[in-house]
C-alpha cells in the first residue's frame, strides 16, 4: 500500500489528533504502520459520537483524496500543452503555404499573444 501521504506534515497532524480522541472515546490505539489505517480511522469516525474526530475525519478525506485527472481535449482540436497544462490558442493554424520565415517573424497587431500565461493584446 502506498504510504506516501505520511510524508505530509498536515495530514499527520490530522491522524495525530485523530488517533488522541480515539483513544480517550474508544481505549484503543492505532498505529501508523497498520495496513488499513485510513480505513479504520474512518471506522472509528463513523462509530464515534465526537464531532470534533467526525470533522477531523473529513479534513483528512479532503487532504489524502487523490487529484481529479484534467479532461483531456477532444481528439479533432488542436492544442498546446504549457508547463503541463492544455493552453487553448487564440486562433486555429492556418493551412496556407506562406512558412516563410520572414512572414511568421513580422508580429500581426489584430493577433493574441501569451505571455507568462496571460493573453495579451499586440
């Protein structure tokens, strides 16, 4: 099981706190290294008629949920992808047959530009 969340100082204070009330209501204790602590944890939360660990419970869900996978764009449309994220363009490529360099050099004035992120109007 991956325990990579007992790297994170905010959700082992969490536990921490967790694991004091459980105690006090329940007399047992829990350790960190048991597979399933998570799982029993929320057990214990669920049990429990403290609202304090019930919150507490909540906290930790919210902290130790992995991140929701960004939408990938539809297949047909072009995108950019910027410090890992999909950037939309401000206009879709053009198929003409001027590359010259000189043309995609000289800068539009009705174009868009991104800088650091932010559209900016050239």
């Amino acid at each position: 099981m991956d325990k990579s969340w007992l790297m994170d100082r905010q959700v082992v204070s969490i536990i921490k706190s967790m694991r004091a009330l459980i105690r006090s209501e329940f007399g047992e204790s829990v350790s960190l290294t048991d597979d399933g602590v998570l799982e029993q944890l929320n057990g214990y939360a669920e049990a429990s008629r403290n609202q304090k660990l019930k919150d507490l419970q909540g906290q930790l869900e919210a902290v130790t949920r992995p991140p929701e996978p960004e939408p990938e764009p539809a297949s047909g449309t072009p995108h950019k992808i910027y410090r890992g994220r999909v950037v939309e363009t401000a206009e879709p490529p053009t198929e003409s047959g001027n590359d010259s360099p000189a043309a995609s050099k000289k800068p539009r004035s009705d174009s868009l530009r991104v800088y650091r992120g932010q559209r900016v109007s050239t």
